[in-house]
C-alpha cells in the first residue's frame, strides 16, 4: 500500500507540473506571441511553430517578431530604428538551449543566426494589441509581463513603446539589466523577466516590445552567433 500511494502521489506530482508548464506556456495578453510562432489571427496567437530553417539558412520567418541591428557605436532607442523584417526561425546554435526543451517557442535570428555574425545590437520586437476595455469594465492604462528568455549575448534592455501615446518609447520598469549576465555561456538556460509599463500605454491599440540584445566584440576570429528566444507565462496581464 505505502508504495501504491508513492507512486499515486509521484504521478499527482507530474501531472500538476505539466499543468503548472502548460499555464506558463501561454499568455494570458491576448496577441502577445512566443518567438518562433505562425502569425497570430484575430483570436490571438495560434501556437503553431514555424519549421526551423536548416543549419546555413533558409527562409522561413517567425510570423510576429521583427528584427533589425544597429552597431555598438551607434546609441538609439530601438523604436527609433529603421528597417525592422521578420526574424528567421533557425537551427540553434549547438551550444545553445535545445529548441525541443519547449513546444511554446523556437530560437529567432538574422538570416543564418548560427553562423558567426557581427558585434552590435540586435533589436527583436514584437506588438500586441490592447484592449479598450477589460472584462470587469476597467479601462486598462497599464500592463504586467512576465515570463523567461535565454540569448545570445546578453539580453541589455526591454523597452514598451505606445505609438497611439504621441509615440512613447521608455525602458520598462522593475527589471534589473542585463536580464542574464554579461559574458559567459548565457545561451544554455532560461532567465525569468518581470517587469511594467513605465509610461501609460493606450487602450484600443498595439503596443510593442523591444528586446535588445548584445553580440559582443569577438577577437581571435572566434566563431560569434547570435539568436534570442522568449516565452511569456499567463500571468501576464493588463490592468
């Protein structure tokens, strides 16, 4: 009997963390997609991955993350950079946290992000749409986000842009940076982020986030990619 229910109370265990997993997998912000996904419709994001491209590039995209780059001499707001496209799905990097120990997102990069790729800032950027008015008749002014990234380098800054705002672009608030360290094998694990809007965002229109990411300086010809990966949990929320 003592080893039946054991083992009832080890696969109890296991059910409630794979509930536990699927709650975090999927936001609650309707449209606020995880990277790697197919283009989120009219009912919010869909959850199917996109194939990864094989190792040396190809051309299938991430359906709601945009990417551009800027060097590391160059110091701008990412909602004031020019030339976003959408994010390539690639092959991880064979150092980098497998894609399969997810089903809710995939690695993002530029083309062929396995492959060794310049130093400088890499701005992933994703918009989700605020509602005019929440279920209980609030009108929402204000979000919460939570959820976990892992990056190649380090993940530098975070910021929420409401263009319907006159356009308001500012670093979010109650995040630490760099979300993970500095240096080292970052790639190989996922960090968590929190954080809220530090400027009112509108009711009735997109909101963005911007991601930005640092490829470091590389000498020696060391082999240098880049790539950033992120998924949002349900307890994310307006208010």
């Amino acid at each position: 009997m003592s080893s039946l229910r054991t083992q009832s109370k080890t696969i109890l265990g296991a059910f409630a963390a794979m509930l536990l997993f699927t709650a975090i997998s999927a936001a609650q912000i309707a449209g606020l997609c995880n990277t790697g996904q197919t283009a989120a419709t009219s009912a919010g994001c869909t959850g199917a991955l996109v194939p990864p491209n094989p190792t040396g590039g190809g051309p299938n995209r991430d359906g709601n993350w945009g990417l551009t780059y800027r060097p590391l001499s160059v110091r701008r707001k990412p909602c004031l950079l020019q030339g976003y496209v959408n994010a390539w799905v690639d092959t991880p990097y064979f150092t980098w946290l497998p894609n399969s120990v997810s089903t809710a997102s995939e690695w993002i990069t530029t083309y062929d992000g396995e492959a060794s790729k310049a130093a400088g800032w890499y701005a992933y950027r994703v918009a989700f749409p605020v509602p005019f008015v929440l279920p209980g008749g609030t009108v929402p002014t204000g979000v919460t986000i939570n959820g976990q990234l892992t990056s190649d380098n380090s993940t530098f800054a975070i910021f929420l842009e409401s263009p319907a705002n006159s356009g308001n672009c500012s670093i979010v608030s109650g995040q630490k940076f760099p979300v993970n360290p500095y240096g080292g094998d970052t790639f190989q694990q996922w960090w968590p982020f929190s954080f809220t809007n530090a400027s009112q965002i509108t009711p009735g229109a997109d909101a963005y986030l911007y991601f930005v990411v640092q490829n470091m300086a590389c000498n020696d010809g060391c082999f240098n990619p880049t790539g950033f990966r992120a998924e949002f949990f349900s307890t994310s929320a307006f208010n």
